[in-house]
C-alpha cells in the first residue's frame, strides 16, 4: 500500500449516487489520476489517499484508492483555491480571494468558530457571514464521517448515503446507535456494523444487539425469497451471529414481539422430526410487514371469492358461440366456465396449451355485456406481449395501481392504493408477482371484480419474496384450470414440444415422432470448448437475437459476453458518442436493460408523458450528449426517456441477460449457452423458462451433461411461506 498526499486539480468523472470518482490528483512534484469512492469530494480539495498504482488498458496508469481523508490545504494559495471551488455557500472566487488575503493563516479559524468577523469584508452581512460558516462545518462534518467509518471497516461508498438518510450530528446518532445503519437499508455488513457496536461499548446481550440480529436474520431470508423462518432455526442462527445464549435470543424474540416488529405464527402442519413424517404444531417467525401481507392476501382473496358474482353472465354457452369463431378444447370450455362462475380463478399451465385463447374469448364475452376488461402484466415487456397477442392495451402493475415512489426494499402492506377501475381483471405472468404487489393490487380490486390470475406454475419464482401463485393454488381455496394439453398448432414447434418435454423430464436429444409440418426452430449444438462456443454465438448473432444465460459470471455470462458482443456488433467509430462508467462504456446503438425501479424519470410517447421506467424494462441508447451529460434511450415499447449520468448505474447492457431477467418477455429468436456452472443455476426451471422465451428461433449451444442435469435437477429451493396455510384457515 502506498500513500499520497495533494489536491485534486479536476473531477473528471463522478457518480453523484455513490461517490465514485475519478479525478486529476496534483502532488508537489508530480501529478496522476486517482479513482475510488470519494464522496464529498471536489475539485481544490486537498486529500491524503492510501492505496495502489493499477495499470488500466484503456486509460494507462492510475492510483486505486482504498482509503482517503480530507486534510486542511497547507498553504495560502490552496486553501484560497479550496474556497472558491464553489462548495461553500456564499462564497466564489472573489470572496474567496478577499477572505484568505484579510485573515491568512487564521482563517480556517474564523469560518468554524468566529464568523462574526466576516462581516468586516464588503459585502458580508451578518447573515450571509453565518450561512458561510454553517456550510464551511457542515462540509467539515462530512469529512469525519467518511473517517469515523472507515475505522469500522465501512467503506466511504456508504458515507454520502448515511449523511443522506441521518443528516445532521450523523456521527453522534450511529454513536448512540449503531444498529441504526442495518435500519436504512444500506449494503452494510451486519458483522461490520456489530463490530462497531461492541468497540462502542454495547453489551453482548444488549436487547438493541439481539432485535438487531434477529431482524437481520430475517432480511437475509427474505432475499432468498423466504416470507418467514422456523423459530428453532432462528434462534440457532442468532445464537451463532452474536455468541449469546438461546435464552437470550428467546428475550430479544419476546421484545421484538411486544414491540410489534415481528410475528410468531404456530402452524399443525406435516414436517420431518428425527426421519418421521408426522403431523406437529411449529413456530413460524416474520418480520411484521411480511406478516401482515400474506394476512392481507389471503383476507383480500377469501373476500373478493365470497363476495356475489354480480358479474355472472348467463346462458355463457350461446354467448361464446356469439363473440367467437374459435373452436374451444374441453379444457377452454372449463376454464371460461370457471372463470364465469367465480369471482377468482387461476389459469396456468405451459406455452401452447391455450392460454392466450382462453383471455381472447373472455376479453369478448364481457365487453360484449358492457364490461370493462383490464389488462396487466408484472413487466413492461410481458405487457406488450399481452398487447399484441390480444390486441388491447395492456399496463405493468406498477402503471395500473399508480404505486408511486415505493420502496423496492421496505414494504408498506398497510398503504393505501388507488382502486381500480375495471369489472374484469386479468394479470399475465403471475408466477412472477411477489407477495408484496399482490397485496398491492388485491387492495386495489373492489368486492365483485372478477380477478383472473394467469401463469405459468413451472417457471422461476418470483425475484422477491413468497410464492404467491404456488400458495393460491395449494390452498385449493380458489377454483384453478390447469392446461396441459398441446394444441395441434403449437405441437408443430419444436421449441414448444421439447419445452414440455424438459418440464416432463424428458430430454430432447434424439427427435421421434416428427412430420413434414414440423418448424425447424429448434436446435441443440453440442460444444464443450467455451472459446468455440462464444465465437458461434458471435458468428450466429443478429439484432433479432436475444442471447439468455444462466449466469453473470465466467466466460458465458453476461458480463463477458455483453462486452464481447459489443465489441463486435457496436465497436467504436468516429461518428459514435460513448460514456464510460465504471467499468461499462455506453455507446450510441447499445441495447440496454434498466436494472432497478425508478419512479422519477420522465418519458415521452407520442402526445403522452409520464415518468418511471421499472425493472426489466430494454431499450437502445440513441443518443449521447457529452456536452450536457445527458442520454437519450428508446425502449422496446417506444418510451423515449433522458437519463443523466448518474443514473447510469441502473443501466447494463442487454445484448446477453440472464434467464432470472428474461422471465415475462418474449424473443424472436433466442441462443441459450448451457455449460458447467454453479449447480444452484443448473435446475429443470432455470432450463424451462429459457426455452419459453424463444418465439419463432431457439439454438442451445454447450455441454450435453450439463444440459441432463438441468433436466433431472428439480431440487429447486423451497420457499418458506405461511399464504397457503392463512388461505386454508380462514
């Protein structure tokens, strides 16, 4: 490690989000390029930085930084230069100059503890004198606090976040509190901020300590998509975490409960004690939030499903013969019955089993009868599938419920949302819908809405927590249809066929059974040599193509191929405007995937403007301003959105994604490379939910093994849930 001292001549690129800089560093006899996390940190300051020489190859030599802090300038002249980088409110370059020239190696002195003598500069009110000093402390504070964390191990990317959220007396409130930092959200090591706690002088059996570890353990369950843990399991996690006993972890439990954090749920359900099945009663434990949703699901459904089918329309048999010319299977005649008879009814079952039929027809018989017809979809590609497939406007959950700014990470089951208006509701993709947009749209339907949940029960999981559509069906407490029955024009597609055949166990290596009106949109390259594999897909590729994998990482991922694709596909020219950041260049022609929900940035569409662009949702960049650091993005539905540069760390290119993000879209033509990755990643529905998202082209290049394993893994984890049991017992 090695340590530099100086001052930054120029900022030449900053993520305003977390603090990642690069920057021109100027030392007495030499200058270089510093980059890392330095929040609060600009041009004229002056910086002690630890750290490394790293050679990059685009950019030459640079010096990592690990650890910084911000030292008062040393001289006369960069102390003034400090002052009139413009950070201090009130003062520029002039005054600046006038306050260095009248009060020299005092002044420093002056600004934090006698600003009254500013006053003694034309020009300087008392007020303005005041707010001068306010700003100069206010930045002096941002300074300890990057130092105060770092002494625990908390990286300065978490510094500018913390000030954010606690603002004033920051370091004085994590003093007093340290568990406050796994309260806000932040990608902090629990460990690290325990770590801090005991230094601090907290007791090991602290109650503060155990709700905090408990309620940690809780969240870390939660991003595996568990709803709840069971209390036994807890308590030998915690006691572990904290090194205390069980009785104390029973104490934070009780504490926790009487303070309305979490909820203890006892279930007489099956479970395996000692090697025996057998019938028990457990102890479910959940952060209250996640409590509270599933109740509100399972409330909110038992309710719209007892409630009278106002909506009933009669003599249906005459009615479809009325509003359409399709000639239905037994098992679509079920379906729109069921659906007719009830108030909820799920629909699920695997591509080319009729689903989109089934939603046709209804969409026919109730606007026939007057009704208005609601479409949506979790995703806003899955919305334009339903567009197109059924020729009505459809709307992600997000657009119909009008949520707003809600926290992706903090859930607020108790919050009011904005009723829908609509007789008839359907919602595609629902094997994709998390606990917690369930609960927001089931509070949203009035009592005698049908509710017509459709998906696909084999596919991935939801992203966040719960298994909603697997609950709902288990509980048997609403009417469902299963379609598991090919249809004739389907079965002519070999994506479809072999689909099945995985999600049956079967694999598709040798073809039977195959007829001159069979597509050839099917084919299975085998290679295990993973240089021959990358040159295929680069060779095969066409910007029709969509290119899906298992994973981020290696020399298949996304990562890797994105960049090889894009070297390749959209290389650098003259005429082309790019951004670097961080270890992306975006260029003009990129495809493009926005990565998190962003409820802010406004798009325009024709005559209409809106704002948020959500999760999922792929676009190409059409326009770079370096100028003004702006650029313009056209996503696949035509929204056309300006983002700054700091937003572009919600962006990753899309030439290659992975299966979890391709879940709800639809491609004309798919190359999936399967080879030997981390098993977790190697499961029958991984491989299923590839498949099915290739419409007209689907090439699986890579290893034959690796592709049988998928097939035989069905070892998905199970999600620890408590909405079937809430179902079955109301």
């Amino acid at each position: 490690m090695e340590e530099l001292t100086g001052e930054v001549e120029d900022i030449i690129y900053k993520n305003e989000i977390n603090g990642y800089t690069i920057a021109s560093f100027y030392m007495k006899n030499s200058n270089t390029v510093i980059v890392g996390y330095l929040p609060f940190v600009n041009k004229g300051d002056n910086l002690k930085v630890t750290g490394k020489f790293v050679n990059h190859p685009e950019y030459g030599e640079q010096f990592k930084v690990d650890i910084f802090e911000k030292i008062m300038p040393q001289t006369l002249d960069a102390l003034e230069r400090y002052l009139a980088n413009g950070i201090i409110k009130g003062v520029g370059p002039a005054t600046a100059s006038k306050i260095v020239k009248k009060f020299g190696e005092a002044t420093i002195e002056i600004m934090k503890n006698e600003p009254e003598e500013l006053t003694k500069i034309k020009g300087i009110t008392k007020t303005k004198a005041i707010e001068i000093s306010e700003s100069f402390i206010e930045n002096w504070e941002l300074w300890q606090i990057v130092g105060f964390l770092e002494k625990f191990g908390l990286g300065a990317e978490s510094a500018q976040t913390i000030y954010k959220k606690l603002g004033a007396d920051t370091i004085n409130k994590i003093e007093q509190d340290p568990y406050i930092l796994g309260e806000l959200s932040l990608k902090v090591d629990f460990k690290q901020i325990d770590k801090m706690a005991l230094k601090i002088g907290i007791e090991k059996n602290n109650l503060r300590r155990i709700g905090s570890g408990i309620r940690h353990a809780l969240n870390l369950a939660s991003l595996n998509g568990h709803a709840c843990v069971l209390e036994a399991n807890l308590i030998t996690y915690v006691v572990n975490l904290l090194g205390i006993s069980e009785e104390d972890v029973l104490d934070g439990i009780k504490d926790l409960r009487a303070k309305e954090q979490i909820a203890l749920e006892q279930r007489e359900e099956l479970a395996t004690v000692k090697g025996k099945t057998e019938l028990c009663v457990q102890d479910w434990i959940y952060l209250i939030d996640y409590y509270k949703t599933e109740k509100n699901i399972a409330n909110q459904i038992i309710n719209l499903e007892k409630a009278d089918n106002i909506k009933e329309i009669k003599d249906i048999d005459s009615k479809i013969k009325k509003v359409s010319t399709i000639k239905l299977s037994a098992k679509q005649k079920e379906a729109i019955n069921c659906i007719n008879e009830n108030n909820v009814t799920v629909i699920t079952g695997g591509p080319g089993t009729g689903k989109t039929t089934i939603i046709k027809t209804i969409i026919d018989l109730f606007k026939d009868e007057g009704k208005k017809v609601v479409l949506c979809a979790p995703t806003g590609r899955a919305t334009k599938r339903m567009t197109e497939a059924t020729g009505e406007e459809a709307k992600t959950l997000h657009r119909l419920l009008e949520i707003g700014k809600l926290s992706d990470d903090k859930p607020n089951p108790d919050i009011d949302i904005t009723p829908v208006d609509g007789d008839v509701i359907i919602i595609d993709e629902v094997s994709m819908v998390d606990m917690f947009l369930m609960n927001y749209l089931l509070k949203a339907i009035y009592k005698g809405t049908k509710l017509i949940l459709v998906g696909d029960i084999d596919q991935l999981p939801s992203v966040g927590p719960g298994s909603v559509l697997k609950d709902i069906i288990e509980s048997k407490r609403v009417p469902f249809v299963t379609l598991n029955k090919i249809f004739r024009q389907a079965a002519k597609s070999k994506i479809i066929v072999n689909s099945h055949k995985v999600n049956d166990g079967i694999d598709f290596f040798e073809e039977t059974d195959v007829d001159e009106d069979t597509l050839d949109d099917f084919d299975f390259i085998p290679k295990n040599n993973i240089k021959e594999i990358q040159e295929m897909i680069l060779d095969m590729y066409t910007k029709d193509t969509q290119i899906i994998t298992p994973t981020k990482k290696g020399d298949l991922g996304t990562k890797t191929l994105n960049k090889l694709l894009q070297e390749k596909y959209n290389p650098y020219e003259d005429y082309k405007q790019e951004k670097k950041f961080g270890d992306n260049i975006f260029r003009e022609g990129d495809k493009i995937m926005q990565t998190k929900n962003n409820y802010d940035i406004t798009w325009v569409k024709g005559v209409e403007i809106n704002s948020g662009i959500f999760n999922g949702e792929m676009g190409q960049i059409i326009e770079i301003d370096n100028q003004d650091g702006k650029i313009k993005i056209k996503f696949d539905d035509d929204k056309i959105a300006i983002y700054e540069t700091a937003d572009l760390e919600q962006l990753e290119h899309s030439y290659a994604i992975t299966v979890h993000k391709s879940q709800g879209s639809e491609f004309n033509e798919v190359i999936f490379p399967i080879v030997q990755v981390a098993p977790v990643l190697l499961t029958r529905n991984v491989l299923y939910t590839g498949m099915t998202r290739a419409k007209n082209r689907l090439v699986i290049i890579g290893n034959k093994s690796a592709v049988e394993f998928m097939i035989n893994n069905v070892n998905t984890k199970k999600r620890n849930t408590g909405l079937k049991y809430k179902l079955q017992n109301l």
